[in-house]
C-alpha cells in the first residue's frame, strides 16, 4: 500500500512490541509505587534529624509573611482515609484467612496484632489502582471521540474527568452509599506524590517521543528560526508574564516566585493543533516551526524554571552563579545527551539485520532507556538538564536510527502508547488537583480569580504576539520567510499542556511552598491549559482554512475522484482479459460480483474533474512522493538497500525534501 510503515513482518514484530511493552508498564509501576514509599520514607526521615532544613522553612514562610499553624495557607496532606487491612468481602465473611495477601486479619477486619500503624505503610501498592483505572478510563474516553465527537480534545475530556473524580472525592463521608476506600486512598497518595518522581517518571517519555519523531531534513531547514523562538523568545515571555503576574495580579508575589509563574506558562505543548496541521496539508515548514519552538521552548523554560524556583525556596544568586548555570545546563547536557544517544543508534545499529528473534525487543528497550538515562543521569548525576539531554538523545536516535529498526511501525506503536500514559496520568492528575485547589481552598481561590484567570489568558495571547513581533525582522533574515497568515497561526497554537501542569504539580506539590502560593499557581496553570484546549485548539481548524493556510477539501476530493476513475478502469480490463477458465473464476455470480463491487459496473465510471489547480497537483505530487517513500522503506526491509548505509538515509530525506516543494513541479528527473 501507500503507507511507508506497512512493511513485511512489521506486524509480528509489533506483536514481541507490544508484549514488552505490557511487562514495562508493569515493572514501571511497581518500581513507581516503590519508590514513592522510599521518597516519602526519607522526607520523613530528614524532617526528623534535620533541624536546618526546619529553620529554613520557618524562615521561607516568615518572609513571605505565612503561619505555619495557619491550616488556610499551609501545605498539609492530611488523608481523609486511614490505611487499612481487609474489605467488605473479608468482613462480611469474618475470617482470619481473608483481607490482606500476606498477613492474617483480624476476623477479616485490620491487622491480627491489632497495630494499623505498623502495617501503614503496606498499601503503597493501591497508586496503582488510581494509574491503571485513569488509563482504562482514558482508552474508553478516546473510544468515544473517535467515533463520536472528533473535535473534542483528548486531553480535555482528561482534565474535566480529573474534575469530576475530584467533586465526587471531596463530596465523600463515612456514611456515604457510593463509596470505595481503596480507590480513596490510590488519588490521595497520588494528590501527594513526590515532586521529584512526577518529575523524573513522566516528562522524559514526552520529550524523547516528540524529539525522535522529528523530521531532520526541515530541523536543519529550521533550526535557526527554532532557536530564536525557543531561546530568546522564551526569556522575553517569562519576562513578560512575570510582569503581568507582579502588577496585574493581587497577590503579591515576589519577582522570583512571578518569574518561576512565567517559566511555566512559557513552556508550550501545540500537540492537538500539530495534529491538525498533518490532516489539513499545512506546510511542513509552518508544522515544524510550531513543533520544534514546542519541544525546544520545554528545555528552556524548565531551566529557568528550576533556576527561579531555587531562588523562591532560598538559594542565592549573582552574575557568576546564573551564568555558570545556564552554561552548565546548555553545553553539558547538549553534549552528554548527542553522546547517549550516539550510544543508543550504536546498539539499535547492531540489532538492523534482524538475524535473532529479539532484535526488535532489544531495540525497542534501547530507545525506551535511551529516554530515561538521559534524563535521570544528566539531572542526577551531572547536575545538568535533563530535558536538553533527552532532546538531544531523541534527535540523535531521529537523525540516524529509523532506517536501522526492524520495525517502525512497532516502535511507532510502542511510542505512541507510552506518550498516551504520560498524558493519560498528567492530565487526569491535573483535573484532580485543579478542582482539589477550587474545593479545598477556601478563602483561597475566591470568584475575581475566574476573572484574573480570563485576563491572564488575554494577557498570554497579546505577550505571544509582542514575542513574534520583536522577533520578526530576525526571523525574515535567518530562514524561509514567513508570512503574516502563519504568523497569526503561531500566535494562536501556543497552548499549555503536560509541560506546563507538570510543572504546577511540581510547585503545587513541594513542601517549602506555602499553600496559598502553590493553590492560585496550580489553578492558574490549569485553568490556562483548560482554555487553551477548549479555545484555541477546537478553533484551530476553521482560522486555518480561513487564512488560506489549509488545503481545500476540494482539492482532496478532486484527487479521489481521478484516482478512482483510473481504478476502475484498471478493474475493467482485468476483468476484460481474465482468463474463463481460471478456476478461481468459476462459478460466479455477475450481479452479486457488480454488486460488490461497483466499480466494475460498465455503467459506473466516476467522472473526475479536469480542472488542475495548484491545490490538486499539489495533492496529486504527494500522493506520489508517499508511494515512492513506501518503495523505498520496503527495499530497505527487505535488503536492498542496507539498513546501516547512508543511502537508506539519503533516499528517504530525498523524499522529506521533495515533500517540502510539493507546491512546485517535480523536476529531480528532468
């Protein structure tokens, strides 16, 4: 067929795919719970020998004027549901044999040796009802907008579930006939989940999805146009939304805690108007700008936002210790990054000629390691960005693996399927802490701040706008033009996504951060990648077509009907020149066989429109460049062309290029 990953054996190999896949999220949980039971074990731990860090947080909330007997403004995660041993079953039935896999009970009912206390820590594993229930739930919620409301964003009916799940926690009392403890106390461990492994678990598979999957021949194209986006336009929108947070906003608010406020909403995530671009035929050129600013723009925020929030939790800064920073985090994890990276393709490379069953396991894992050392070794153990070190991992493993996998459509599915649990689980928790923050802040989030939350997102939409006009002029002169069409589309795909929430669950989340703070933070954060997603990404597809930035309908339509007079006339001569005494024509019924297929009623041919705009020529050259690029990944799968050779690049880059002059003629051969 026409599709370049439909390619021979791709579909066993995306079988041993998907079954690795299945035993990673398993270990990946297990290994989560774990580790959230340790995170908790050695805060509490510290808190008790660690009289420093106590006068540290004494002295945080006295500077920013906060009682930390005062339960309105102060980070408490007290649970409303005691861990227990047994269940409604165990109790009904009354025995000791029933309630806990490993221990007895008492009659069905708390620990044989009466100490709830000792036996706390036992239900760590319940975070995983709250994780596989949000990832049924999610598969159910897109099973529904697929086929029943397509406009609807994924990730919004996500966060309002998040909302729902949150009223009915709240709404909870002991004699409550809806009830289930259990699923209680999953969301609330969850609600309290240690900062650093949110951090560490779920932003590394979004950014190494996103960074592999890019198309090198425009990132070079682009790259400069990229950067002044993501670097220079970044730190002027931090510096822009820091200031609409310090005067415009009544809450008084430090410039290092405004200035961290900035850094979250700089970090944008266009995921479902990108989408939009590929089914509407918008310029590569203009999917890549969005796209590459998306995923360059999250390391930059993230280091500035990690450099502000140190400040907001005590650090000291100067000149020579920001700029030993920022050169730390760039060069270091650039480098270290491309290095692990290199690393990764060295090893997918010696798995490219498939002559063991495992070589698409082993390369699938590699990638998924890829993904996580980068970013665990560079945050842990050299101090560095993690972020730009995945980046920089994903855009290695983008250059100079694809033509190396045995199976791209396995690790296609396998990656697919890991970004939708990152933004299942980010999501989810972000709706369930936004309403938490509504719900459970009285006197905190009152109804001006819907208000503020409305002018915020005004105040987002007019600083993008300054942003792209400051940097006009330099974008002009460093790469292809742009014109002020893609302009306004840039302007109005800046949308907040798992980034950004990840990074309000941080602050939300971190223990030195008073309550008031890390509440009207988090809703704020929320409500901004709420509208931006309701708003900005439903409306995406009508500003495109009525910018002239999409393709026409009529031009697809057009190509359909011609491709589907040229079938049928190919079904007519075969059906011309068939052999009678073919037995696998034997017996036949005409009528049922016309029937079946119309196309070979003599009657029906599909009359294609003659008229040839650019549009159509256009889709027609596509049409024509994705069959060629099938060719070529099957001689590459077959053996024709090696895996492991520059050619396999070359012919498939061709293609990218010719893709990207699609609206010219075709003039390679001439």
């Amino acid at each position: 067929g026409s599709d370049p990953l439909n390619l021979p054996r791709a579909t066993t190999n995306a079988m041993s795919a998907n079954t690795l896949l299945v035993k990673l999220h398993i270990v990946l949980v297990l290994a989560l719970s774990t580790a959230h039971e340790l995170c908790d074990d050695a805060v509490s731990a510290a808190s008790r020998e660690s009289v420093g860090s106590a006068l540290l947080q004494q002295t945080l909330e006295h500077s920013r004027g906060i009682s930390s007997e005062d339960p309105q403004v102060t980070k408490l995660h007290q649970p409303a549901e005691p861990a227990q041993v047994g269940d409604a079953v165990s109790q009904e039935l009354g025995t000791d044999l029933l309630g806990d896999s490993l221990e007895p009970t008492q009659n069905g009912h708390g620990p044989k040796d009466g100490n709830t206390q000792a036996h706390a820590h036992a239900d760590g594993y319940v975070v995983l009802l709250m994780f596989f229930g949000s990832l049924t739930l999610g598969a159910l919620l897109m099973l529904f907008l697929d086929r029943f409301a397509p406009a609807v964003p994924y990730t919004v009916a996500m966060f309002l579930s998040g909302v729902v799940f949150a009223c009915w926690h709240f709404s909870r009392t002991p004699t409550s006939t809806i009830s289930w403890h259990t699923w209680f106390r999953s969301v609330e461990k969850w609600e309290s989940i240690n900062p650093h492994l949110l951090f560490y678990c779920f932003l590394p598979p979004l950014i190494f999805s996103e960074a592999m999957k890019l198309n090198v021949r425009l990132v070079q194209k682009c790259f400069t146009q990229v950067f002044l986006l993501a670097c220079p336009g970044v730190l002027l929108g931090t510096g822009l939304v820091a200031a609409v947070a310090k005067y415009l906003l009544p809450y008084n608010w430090s410039w290092a805690v405004s200035l961290t406020f900035g850094a979250v909403l700089s970090a944008t995530h266009p995921v479902a108007v990108v989408a939009l671009f590929s089914t509407l035929g918008v310029s590569p050129k203009l999917t890549m700008l969005v796209s590459g600013e998306s995923l360059m723009n999250d390391g930059t925020a993230i280091v500035v936002f990690v450099l502000m929030l140190k400040a907001v939790l005590g650090a000291s800064l100067d000149a020579t210790s920001v700029l030993t920073f920022f050169g730390h985090m760039s060069f270091s994890s650039i480098v270290f990054g491309s290095l692990i990276g290199l690393a990764a393709v060295a090893i997918i490379g010696k798995c490219a000629e498939e002559r063991f069953h495992s070589d698409p396991l082993i390369q699938v894992m590699i990638t998924l390691c890829c993904a996580y050392l980068s970013f665990f070794l560079g945050e842990s153990e050299l101090a560095t960005s993690g972020v730009l070190a995945t980046v920089s991992a994903g855009f290695m493993v983008a250059y100079f693996a694809w033509p190396r996998f045995v199976s791209t459509e396995a690790i296609e599915i396998v990656w697919e399927t890991v970004e939708f649990t990152g933004n299942t689980v980010i999501f989810f928790l972000a709706g369930l802490l936004f309403a938490d923050t509504l719900l459970d802040s009285v006197g905190i989030i009152q109804a001006a701040d819907f208000g503020w939350l409305l002018m915020l997102y005004v105040s987002l939409l007019l600083i993008r706008s300054i942003m792209l006009a400051v940097l006009w002029i330099p974008l002009q002169m460093v790469g292809s033009p742009i014109d002020w069409r893609e302009g306004l589309a840039m302007i109005w795909s800046g949308l907040r996504g798992a980034v950004s929430l990840t990074l309000a669950i941080i602050i939300d989340e971190e223990p030195a951060v008073s309550r008031e703070m890390g509440a009207r933070i988090m809703f704020h954060v929320g409500g901004i990648a709420a509208l931006t997603l309701l708003v900005n990404a439903t409306t995406a597809a009508p500003l495109l077509r009525y910018l002239g930035l999409a393709r026409s309908s009529g031009a697809d339509q057009r190509k359909l009907q011609v491709l589907t007079k040229h079938l049928a006339q190919h079904t007519q001569e075969i059906k011309g020149h068939r052999d009678q005494e073919d037995l696998r024509f034997k017996g036949i019924n005409e009528a049922v066989l016309q029937a079946m297929v119309p196309s070979l009623k003599p009657s029906v041919s599909p009359q294609a429109s003659d008229e040839s705009s650019s549009e159509t020529l256009q889709a027609y050259r596509e049409a024509f460049l994705q069959v060629v690029k099938s060719h070529y990944w099957s001689s590459i799968h077959q053996g024709l062309v090696p895996r492991t050779s520059q050619s396999a690049r070359l012919l498939l880059s061709s293609v990218d290029m010719a893709l990207e002059n699609a609206a010219e003629s075709l003039s390679d051969w001439e």
